[in-house]
C-alpha cells in the first residue's frame, strides 16, 4: 500500500494484522508506565486525546502500545547482544525509520505541498514569523538532498484548521497550525508513514518566546527531519546516557553517530540550539533521497 493511500496508522494496521499482539501490548508493564508518564495533548474538533513522545512527536494509543513493545523488544535484544537497527554503513549521523528493515521515504516525484493555517495563529505577525522561517527550513532540506516542498498559499487562508490537508486542497500533503500545547513541545510533526489527517505540523506559543534557546529556523529544520522520515539522532548508542532513552527499533543507522546533527537534541552537553543540517547529515539524507534537484541538470 503506498502511503498516500494508507487511511490508519501503522500501529493500527500492526495490530490488526496480528490481534495477540493487542493484547501483549494492552498487559504490557513498559505500556503502563508509558500512559502514566506521557504528556496529553487534545486537538480540537474532535477530542482526540494524543500522547506526546521523544519530546516532539504526537502518538495515538495504537501507537503508543506499538511502541511500547517495540521499546521491550530492543530492551531483550540488547540484553542478548542482538543489534535492532539496520546498519547501512556501520563505518559510518542520520537514522531513518525502517519498519521490517525497509527505509523510509516520500515516493520519488511527491512535491511535498503545505499551507501555513493564518487563522489558527492568534496574530498575523506570528503567521508570517512561521511561514518566512518555514521558507529557509523547507530550501535548507531543499539544498541537501532530492526532495521538493512547495508552499501553497492559496490555501492559508482556509477556514477551520482542524480540517484534515487532504479536505482543505487537493494534493496538500500537510498543514501547518498553531496549536497552544502550553508549551510541552515548541513544535511538533509526523512520519510519512502517518495517514494523511495526522500529516500535521504543530507550532506551540513558546516558539514566539523571546527566551526560546533554540534558532528557529533550525528547530523547523528539526521538524521536518521528521517529516522526510528521520528519527532523533541521540537515541542512538554513543550519545550521552543522559539524553532521552527511545525505542531504537526499526530503524536505520545512515552514517557515524553526530553531536551536532540537526535530529539531535540539546542534551549531555552535546547537541547544538542551531539545530543546522551538518555534513553528516547530508550524507544521510542523500542516502535516502539522492542529490539536491539544483545540482542536476535534468534532461526530460
Ligand atoms: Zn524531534
């Protein structure tokens, strides 16, 4: 099924497809803890109720049951000295997902078209702070690797932000919104595995903070690293034990471990609030999407 199509979460399909696993997940003790710890954030319109995870990242329960086994299996690997990430350069800082060892990515050819929602964002000026920075994050992944992202104003303009990207136009592949989390993340994004109504990238208040220590392009950058299928880069073994422990099942290991990598986060002295596309993590990133469209010269 191409992602276009998928309509459920993964998570959801994971446990259609094999139902007991439902159930392990449901007595799971990593589960539990997991629903005790997680921050809730509720979306409007529909009441939804989503976890937040790995500080950015917006989980349903489907997913969040999912990932909590996914976080017990590493666990057992480990103990038994079996590795769970795929290693596409074990000499070789970016990590891909890559659920039953598949990377992740966008089909090739998918303009990645957005709109900025002006009506969820309390004033004008913060509408405009989004969509400029939005601008330079979207043309600095632009300038690293193949991919496109195309602003579609036209549709900025639409009149309820809680409509899913694919009703408010079509070809629209996410939406951009303001939403007060109070401040539990400064912004948070998705997966392309995702199904088209959560393919969402939030923007809390404390964005517009004057205190915010990270550079605010860079943490759009960050966002959509996630939104090209990147993963953090500090869940990886090598980075200090005090930054955030994450499931590091199924995934891919692109290059060498980096401290500076734009999926990394302020944490064990290491991580940079510039939050810039290094070296290595263009050489990840090309691994997966090939060389910057601008530095081809292509012939139809
Ligand atoms: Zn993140």
């Amino acid at each position: 099924m191409h992602a276009s199509e998928r309509t459920t979460t993964l998570a959801a399909q994971a446990f259609h497809d094999t139902p007991e696993l439902r159930e392990q997940a449901r007595s799971s003790d990593t589960f539990a803890e997991l629903v005790d710890g997680a921050q809730r954030v509720t979306l409007d319109g529909d009441g939804r109720v989503l976890f937040l995870v790995e500080g950015d990242l917006l989980y349903d329960e489907d997913e969040l049951q999912l990932y909590a086994l996914q976080r017990e299996a590493a666990q057992r690997a480990r103990l038994a000295g079996v590795a769970t990430a795929v290693d596409l350069d074990p000499s070789a800082s970016l990590i891909a997902m890559a659920p039953g060892g598949r990377i992740v990515r966008w089909k090739p050819g998918l303009v990645l078209r957005y709109c900025v929602l002006r009506r969820s964002f309390p004033t004008q000026q913060q509408y405009e702070v989004v969509r400029t920075n939005l601008a330079a994050a979207t043309e600095a992944w632009q300038g690293v690797c193949g991919i496109e992202f195309e602003h579609a104003a036209a549709h900025d303009d639409a009149p309820d932000p809680s409509l899913e990207p694919g009703e408010i136009g079509p070809g629209l592949v996410f939406t951009v919104r303001y939403i007060d989390a109070e401040g539990l993340f400064i912004a948070a994004a998705f997966f392309p595995t995702y199904p088209p109504a959560r393919r969402r990238v939030f923007i809390d208040p404390s964005y517009f903070a004057p205190q915010l220590r990270f550079d605010r392009i860079g943490v759009l950058r960050h966002e959509l690293g996630h939104v090209l299928g990147f993963r953090h880069e500090h869940i990886r073994s090598g980075a200090p034990p005090v930054c955030p422990d994450e499931s590091t099942f199924d995934i891919a290991n692109l290059t060498a471990y980096d401290p500076q990598s734009v999926m990394h986060y302020f944490c064990g002295g290491v991580g940079s609030p510039d939050l810039a596309i290094t070296a290595l993590d263009r050489v990840g990133a090309q691994k997966v999407y090939g060389l910057p469209f601008s530095s081809l010269l292509l012939v139809q």
